[in-house]
C-alpha cells in the first residue's frame, strides 16, 4: 500500500467527525457525563432494553429528600474541620497559602497540583504559542504548497514540522538533559528496528524500558558529574523543567507503544484505506505499512507537544492514523469542552478554599475527630486526587484538540458515580487502562487468564507511578478486590436474573461493597497510606459510634448506588452504553 501523500486512496478518503454532543441539541441529566467516541455503540451483549424511568417513583422521590439531607452534612463536616475554631487547626495551618475566594486562605499543600496551578499561564501561553505556529505553518502549506499537488485531505506534511517543534520543546523543558531523553529514544528505537518480527522482541524491550525506568528513578535522573567532574558544568543547564525523568514515566509508555505496534504490524499486512472513517479502537488495532515507522513520525509520536508532559496516553497507530486521515473537529464542541474545563477548575478552587483537607491529611492533623469527619476528609481527599488529575487531563487533551488531534478522555465519570471496580478502572484515567489492556492485560491471556493478568498488570501500575510499598499495596488491593465482583457477577449474572425485582436491589448491595473497597485501596495507595488507614478502621471499628455511622454511611451508599444504576438506565434511554 502507498504511504505517500500523494496516494488517491489517501485523498479520496471521508473524514471522521468527533462530536462532542451526545444528545444533539437536548441537554438532559445525562449531558452532564462527558461524551466519548465509543459511548453510543450498542453492545453485542445486551441482554434487555431499559426500564421505564424510575425518577418519579415513591421510592426515587424518597432517595431524594434523603439526598438532600445527607450531602449538605457531607459539605458541612470538612468545612467544619477546617475552620479556625477547629481544635486542629494549628497543627496543619502552616500549609496554607493565600487564596483568592473571600479573603479565605487555600490549600494548595499537593505538590502536583500546586505546580500546575502555579504553571498555568505559562502553560497556555505555550499552547498559543504552539497552536499559532503550528496554523500558520499549515495555512502556508495550503496555500503554496498544494499548488503542485493538488488539496490534501491529510495531514501528513505536519509531522516533520511537529517533530522539529518538539525537539526544540524538550531542549527548553529539560536543558542539557534532554541528551538523555534522546540517547533514550534512540536507544529504544534502534532495538525496535532490530527486534521487530522476532518472538523474542516483546520480553526484550519491556526488559529495556522496565530497566531505563527504574534507573532513572533510582539515579534521581542522572548527573553529568558523575560520568566525569569535568562534565559538572552541564548540570547547570537545567531548562525550564529539570525533573526530566518524572514526565519520563508517561514517554516510556509511548516507547514501547511505537516499539510493540510495529513489532506486531511485521506479522501483518496494513490496513486498507476505505471511505468509511474508524473509530478509535479501530485506529489503535489496524497497523501502517512497515515505511510508516519511521524515525520522524517516531519523534513526532513520542514528543507530541500537547501530550508530551502529562497525557492522555495514545498509541502510535491512533497517533498517525489521525495525520493521515484528520478528525473533524467542531468549534462549538471545542467550546463546550472549554467550558467543562473551566467548570471543573472552578470546583477544584473553590474546594481548595473551603476545604483544607490536603493539609490536613499530610499534617496527620485527623486525631480526635469524629467518624464522620474522618471518613469526609478521606472522601474529600479522594475528590481531590480527582480533580488534580482530571484538570491538567483535560486542559492537554483541550491544547490537542484544537491541534487536530483526538486523545482518550482519561476521566469519563464522576469519582462519585461509580459502583464497581472494573467500571471504575475502566473510566478512571482512560487512555492509560486501554494501554494496559493492550499491551500487558491482552498478551497475558486476557480474559482467559483474569487473576494473572489482572495482578500483573497492577503490579506495573503501583510500580510505574512510583517504587513505594504503599502503591504496591494499593495494587495488590485492587486485584483481590476485583475478585468478589468477578465471582458474584458469574454467580448473578445479569442475562438470568435481571427481570426480577430483587436483582437491582442485590446490585447496589455489592454496589455498596465495591465502593467501600475502591475508598479503601485508594485512600491507602494515593491519601493515607497503610498507618492513616488502621487509624481510620480503629475508629469505625473500635466503638459503638464508629459502627453506627459505618451502618449509616452503607445506607446512604445504597442510595447513592440506586442513583447511579438509574442514571445508566438512563443513558440507555438516550442510546448511550458506557462499560463504566
């Protein structure tokens, strides 16, 4: 097959079309889950059409006044806790900083979120600057340089121009270390070249990356002067952003995505070009000609400006499939996706001043309080962790869009819409579970070898975010987690007993399991590690009035499942199907 530009195939070709309006133009409640490109495709297992909406019954109207009482307390509690009247207040208000809501103080004690915040409008201004270049080289292109060669329907002579960018981009983030990125992606794409087609291939290269990984963790990045003392100099040019091997974690992933893609299309013949556009699984899964993985689109591919800091994680195939043929790409859609950032980043301030439960979680400051404001502070945090990562998410995958280019949306749900662990993976940054699924969870048997995969591929997961007992403890968790869902989902399934009247009532009731499992695993992988946890179960457990708020806190929980399984019924009715 032709890779060239100049292929008829390649010109003849129907572009796709990403909207981001599920609904049209009728907004409802669930225009309030972000769209994604998969999300009204039916499943071939559905096993009946949904129910008649419930939102009116006795029993919803009930849930609701019930709400309604309920989560204002859930406000009020972390509020209550953090005001200056708190008995602890003295012990965590040394992490407070200035804010801007009130003349209230803020917490930006996270690490993460606080460089973002603090980067912000250094962050815009590159993707102005970037977005700007980057049009104007393309008007250039369209107006001289199609003269010879008539209109172009792909996007194919961008990506020299986007690899050259992203060279220049890696030298002011990382300075003179950015040697080491590139001897990395050198190294790496050599062995790709020379393994791909060998049975051998996959074992070697995930052995390589694994090692370059740990390595650059256990070496804190490197040091020139330790290569020689007359190399110190070099140490001082540090860039913009020195800590290289921190943004590193999310390259490797792209490393062995090129790597493995093309080792897997030497087995393969490449896609044919038709007049009917694919959808992202069908970009991640048809492979290009062997010419297609060059060291240019490699560059491209692996430094993609937009991408290159935090994600969302794409693989190389989705990656080119996208210059050759180009989504479409509403500005209205970029609108009300600019909106849900702006949205979301709002929430997050006004959380962070009202509620300084990061601080109070990294002072320890939670001795004394009652259950209530315990398990708030751990629920609070958890929102946190979701909105630190949902933000600078969202506000990468906006720079791309704008730039063409479609990436996974890495949170598709509410943290607090979620009842079972596999949906909850599945929605809970998006683009690197597909990743896992593909390129560890697939090749280990999949489905056929569940346990197995599903411990492995955590595994990696607690190791690559970071060499901690707590993480590997929060894999481990999950993995045994997943087990109950698993065995009670065969036993229960919902092809045999979803018509009767009590299936939707079990449901929540392991719903209310799940998501007490899913608060603990995560409160001690990415809040409170394994000491803050015993405290927390010591005093739920360790009294009577521990063990009634914990009765208390699994009734609002199967309300709070009930809305959640109605709220999928409705998708349903919209036509939407979500495996989330």
């Amino acid at each position: 097959m032709n890779d060239s530009p100049n292929s008829l195939r390649e010109r003849t070709a129907r572009p796709a079309y990403l909207n981001f309006n599920e609904h049209e133009n009728d907004f409802s409640l669930v225009s309030l889950t972000v769209q994604t490109p998969t999300s009204k495709q039916v499943p071939t297992s559905l096993t009946r059409p949904p129910t008649p909406p419930r939102w009116k019954t006795p029993e919803f109207l009930i849930y609701g006044l019930l709400f309604l009482i309920v989560f204002p307390l859930m406000v009020y509690s972390p509020i209550q806790a953090s005001s200056e009247s708190h008995p602890n207040y003295h012990l965590f208000q040394y992490k407070l900083s200035q804010g801007w809501i009130n003349g209230r103080r803020v917490d930006i004690s996270d690490p993460q979120y606080r460089s973002f915040r603090g980067n912000f409008l250094n962050l815009c201004a590159l993707a102005v600057l970037h977005l700007v270049i980057t049009k104007s080289y393309g008007f250039f292109v369209s107006k001289y340089g199609s003269r010879s060669t008539g209109k172009r329907n792909d996007n194919l002579h961008r990506i020299p121009f986007t690899a050259g960018f992203a060279t220049l981009l890696i030298i002011g983030l990382h300075g003179s270390s950015s040697f080491k990125v590139f001897a990395i992606i050198v190294i790496n794409y050599l062995l790709a070249k020379r393994l791909g087609g060998l049975r051998i291939a996959p074992i070697i290269l995930w052995t390589v990356n694994l090692l370059i990984l740990f390595s650059n963790e256990y070496y804190d990045g490197y040091r020139f002067s330790s290569i020689h003392p007359s190399l110190d100099y070099l140490d001082t040019y540090r860039g913009a952003y020195p800590r290289w091997h921190i943004t590193f974690n999310i390259a490797m992933l792209r490393l062995l995505s090129f790597s493995l893609d093309y080792h897997w299309a030497c087995g393969r013949e490449s896609a044919q070009l038709s007049s009917v556009p694919m959808n992202a699984r069908q970009r991640s899964s048809n492979p290009h000609s062997l010419a297609s993985y060059n060291f240019i689109n490699y560059v491209a591919y692996t430094l993609y400006p937009p991408l290159y800091i935090a994600g969302p994680i794409m693989t190389f195939n989705d990656f080119y499939w996208q210059f050759r043929r180009p989504i479409y790409i509403s500005r209205d859609g970029l609108l009300g996706y600019a909106i849900r950032f702006g949205i979301c980043t709002l929430t997050m301030e006004v959380l962070l001043h009202y509620m300084y439960v990061v601080a109070i979680k990294d002072a320890k400051a939670w001795y004394g309080d009652t259950p209530m404001e315990l398990c708030m502070i751990g629920f609070w945090n958890l929102v946190v962790v979701w909105l630190k990562l949902l933000i600078p998410w969202r506000f990468f995958r906006l720079w791309a869009l704008v730039d063409g280019i479609d990436p996974p949306e890495n949170m598709i749900r509410c943290l607090a819409n979620n009842y079972t662990v596999s949906g909850f993976w599945r929605g809970w940054h998006r683009s690197y579970n597909q990743w896992l699924i593909r390129y560890i969870y697939v090749p280990l048997g999949g489905s056929s070898n569940v346990v197995l995969a599903t411990l492995l591929s955590f595994t990696f997961v607690a190791l690559w975010h970071d060499l901690e007992l707590r993480l590997l403890a929060w894999g481990w968790l999950v993995t045994l987690f997943i087990l109950p869902e698993l065995i009670l989902g065969k036993v229960f399934n919902e092809k045999q007993y979803g018509t009767f009247w009590w299936y939707r009532h079990l449901r929540a009731i392991g719903g209310v399991g799940n998501v007490l499992m899913l608060m603990v695993a995560n409160l001690v992988g990415f809040v409170i590690g394994t000491e803050g946890m015993k405290y927390l179960a010591g005093q739920l457990l360790g009294s009577l009035g521990g063990l009634g708020f914990l009765v208390l806190a699994c009734a609002c929980l199967f309300i709070g499942v009930q809305f959640m399984l109605e709220y999928r019924e409705e998708e349903k009715r919209h036509g939407i199907y979500r495996k989330c």
